[in-house]
C-alpha cells in the first residue's frame, strides 16, 4: 500500500540513501559511546566487565 502510494520515484530515493542512513546509524552508537565514556558503556558488556575491574 505504501509503495503505490509513494510511486517509484521516492523508492528510487528512498534506494539511494540507504547507505548513508546505514553509516549515520552505525556511528551514532560510537558517538554515544565516545561522548559518554567508553567505561560507563563497557561495564555493561560482561567481557570488559570481568577484564576491567577496578582497584579499591
């Protein structure tokens, strides 16, 4: 329904930035992660979690 109501070409558009929504999609995640400390995230992981334990 949704393609008959866009037509063919916002599909071909919707085609040609489909890599470029990939990468900013991909990057927003390694933004998070830099901008928040990759601490804060990695504990979450349970590899990195058992690998960086704290000293107290």
């Amino acid at each position: 329904m949704l393609s008959n109501f866009l037509g063919r070409h916002y599909r071909e558009l919707a085609g040609n930035w489909t890599p470029t929504v990939g990468v900013w999609g991909a990057m927003g995640p390694v933004g998070l992660v830099w901008a928040t400390g990759w601490r804060l995230i990695l504990d979450w992981v349970p590899y990195n979690n058992g690998k960086f334990k704290k000293d107290n």
